[in-house]
C-alpha cells in the first residue's frame, strides 16, 4: 500500500503574508469606495484562491507505479525499470514530474544524491496529463555487481497551471533487486564422500543403502535374516535375499569467514568477493552436480536484517536459491569473530560433516579450533583467496590457495 506525504512549497509572489496584504488593501480600498483597485484586487485574490485550489486538487487521485522485469539477476544482466503515472480525474496537469532514487551502479547517468543518499542518484522524468490519462517510461539497469539494492522512494511533483502552488508527494513503497554472485563453472572436483550410506551412488560396493533396493539373489549363511524377500523366496520356492544399492552422503557446510578478509586496517574487497564467488561455486557444484546436502554459514550482517547467515545443510532448487540470495546480501561487516562463530555452529551440525572454511588471510586460533574438529571427527579443507599465504600452511593437506577460477578444480573435499 502506498505511504504518501504530502508537501507544499508557497510561490514566492503568492505566499499567506503578500495575499493578506492584498486583502487588507483590498478592504480599504471598499471602504474608500476606490472600485478599480477593488476590482483588480479581486481578480488576483479570485486568481490565486483558484490556482491554490488546483494545486491542492493536482495530485489527487494520481497513481505512480514501478515495474520491473526481473528482481533477481546475475552479474552482466540487464533489466527493465517501467515507471507509470496515471491521472484518475478530470482536472489537467499542466505538468507533473516524477523522481526515483535508484542506485547509481544501476544507471551511471542519473543525478547523483551524495549529500542525502551516497551512493544513489535520481531518475527524473517529466510531462503534462490530461484527465484519464496515463503516461509510461522505460528505463534500461545494468546490473553489474553482487549485492542487495533497494530503489525507491518515489517522488512526484505537480502544481497549477502558473506554478504558484508547487505540491510534492513521495511513495515510500520500495523495491529491492538481489544480484546473485558470479558462479565459476567447476568441471571437476575431487569429493570422496564421508559418510558410507546416502544419496550418492558409489563406485565401490563397501557399504550399501538398505532403503534402496535394486534386486534379488539366493540367501547365503551370511546374510542377515532382515534382508530376505519373503514374497521372492515363495515364488522361487528357495531363499531369496535383497539386494541393495551401493552409495555414499556427501554432508556439507560452507563457512565464509569475513572477518579474515581485514588485514592491517585495510579490508580486501576483491578477494572478500570473490571467496563469495568460490563458496556459490562450490555450492552450485555440490547441489546442482553432485546432487548432495549443502549449508551456508557466515559472520556476517546480512544488508536486510543485519543478521550472520545460517543455513543447515539441504538439496534441492530451493536450498541454493536461499545460500545464492545469502551470499547476494552478505556484506563485509562481520558479526562476531570468525572463530566464535564456527565454535557455536559446530554444534548444530552432525559428525562427519564436511566444513569447508573459506577465508582471505590466517587466523591462529581459527587454526587452533580446526584441529579440534578434525580431532572430533569433522573433515576441513580451508580455503584461502586473493593474496597468497606466506606462514606456509599451504603446504598443509586440506589447504589450498584459490586466486583464479581455474584453481576450483584441483580442491578435494
């Protein structure tokens, strides 16, 4: 439902303390009998009574809506702003102007706003309407960047036919655009699962998924009497056992320390983003691929709540639609250190999880915590992006130094 506030800014020639003068001149000119300055007092006090009225009446029963194509993109996508103004009524606008603050990564054209609104700029567009009448403008947006962007309010503007009486209205409703973060394409990537029963089918028959069953053989005295088909064994009038599928559950969680990307007062933007590249990559991979459980958690303040991201790990469409759309709103402001943060989580998960930390500079007691989980029967890999390590824990097993796409690939999880 749409907010509106209306405001009104007095004409300068016009204004309460000039008509009052008018008017008090006006009563001493009748009462002086001086019928000229009566008459011409009255013609410009009747003027300005009905130019206010106009003003007052012009963005009633006026609607202003926007349309977009599409709320949620990738990077390199482009999408369609529509702004609509409809006039419902049978008073004319001489004219009437309409203003949206969108960002300015959005349309690079548009007038700046730093002063209120760093980093937003206004899209300005004008005309006159008659009565039932509508006007439409399109408006291309570039999205170029990860990130959460709201656009709005909207502002319309509109008066009388002289511009005595300009009256502004502003619609708070707001919009909000989440580009998804760039997702490398992962050929292949070695994933020996962990846990011996699941969803993934395995390439060697060591365990076996008993609520999967793929057919029937003759019992052996070392089967157990659970797995005997009794219906198979009546019509082959022998014992006949189940036989089931081979497969393995690979059970992840992916944790984006933002607090690591700070070094020295100074925050790594390019590698902060592109560990949110390599963690949607490999959560992409991990769902979409290997048709596998996958979490998302990071110390975060979410752009909308201002809260960490924490996902349980999940399948499906749906599961990596909510860690893309997480990851779109992460920001770079770290809720609680990266170490308190894991060590509260680790909690909620199942042993055997694998936890894939992805962080741009060491940590000691994140180190100190990760042997810890590998002592509790949690399998790590670390992965470090942007500037090389230089301590060398690269040369540690389940480390690895990710500074391109290409370097995806050679991660085992």
């Amino acid at each position: 439902m749409e907010q509106r506030i209306p405001t009104q800014s007095p004409s300068f020639i016009f204004n309460k303390y000039v008509l009052l003068a008018l008017l008090a001149i006006l009563l001493i000119s009748a009462w002086a009998k001086i019928t000229v300055i009566v008459v011409l007092l009255g013609l410009v006090l009747v003027v300005a009574g009905l130019t206010w009225l106009w003003s007052w009446l012009s963005l009633k029963a006026v609607s202003s809506e926007r349309i977009i194509t599409e709320t949620r993109v990738f990077p390199g996508d482009t999408i369609e702003l529509q702004h609509k103004l409809t006039n419902h009524k049978i008073l004319p606008l001489p004219y009437i102007q309409i203003e949206d603050e969108i960002p300015l990564i959005f349309n690079p054209k548009s007038r700046a706003i730093e002063e209120s609104r760093p980093g937003y700029g206004l899209v300005s567009k004008s005309t006159s309407l008659l009565w039932y009448s509508a006007a439409t403008w399109r408006e291309k947006l570039n999205c170029n960047k990860r990130g959460y962007y709201k656009l709005g309010p909207i502002t319309l503007t509109s008066g009388d036919i002289f511009g005595f009486y300009p009256r502004s209205t502003t619609n708070k409703a707001e919009e909000h655009v989440i580009v998804y973060p760039v997702i490398y394409p992962i050929s292949e990537m070695a994933i020996p699962p962990l846990y011996p029963i699941g969803d993934t089918k395995a390439e060697r028959r060591i365990f076996t998924d008993p609520s999967r069953v793929i057919g029937i053989r003759e019992y052996t005295p070392h089967d157990s009497l659970r797995h005997i088909h009794w219906k198979a064994t009546a019509r082959h009038q022998e014992l006949q056992v189940k036989v089931f599928e081979p497969t393995t559950t690979l059970e992840m969680a992916l944790f984006l320390a933002v607090d690591t990307f700070a070094h020295q007062g100074t925050f790594n933007y390019e590698s902060f983003e592109f560990g949110i590249s390599t963690a949607a990559s490999i959560a992409s991979y991990i769902i979409s691929e290997q048709r596998s459980s996958t979490g998302l958690y990071v110390n975060t303040k979410l752009a909308d709540s201002g809260l960490p991201v924490r996902i349980m790990p999940g399948n499906g469409t749906k599961q990596l639609i909510s860690i893309l759309e997480a990851l779109a709103k992460t920001t770079s402001v770290p809720d609680e250190s990266c170490t308190d943060f894991l060590n509260t989580e680790r909690k909620s998960l199942p042993w055997g999880t694998t936890l894939v930390i992805i962080l741009g500079q060491p940590v000691d007691s994140l180190n100190r915590l990760l042997e810890d989980l590998r002592e509790s029967g949690y399998k790590t890999t670390i992965i470090q992006t942007g500037t090389p390590a230089t301590n060398g824990t690269d040369s540690q097993a389940g480390y690895y130094k990710v500074n391109k796409p290409d370097d995806l690939a050679e991660v085992t999880l």
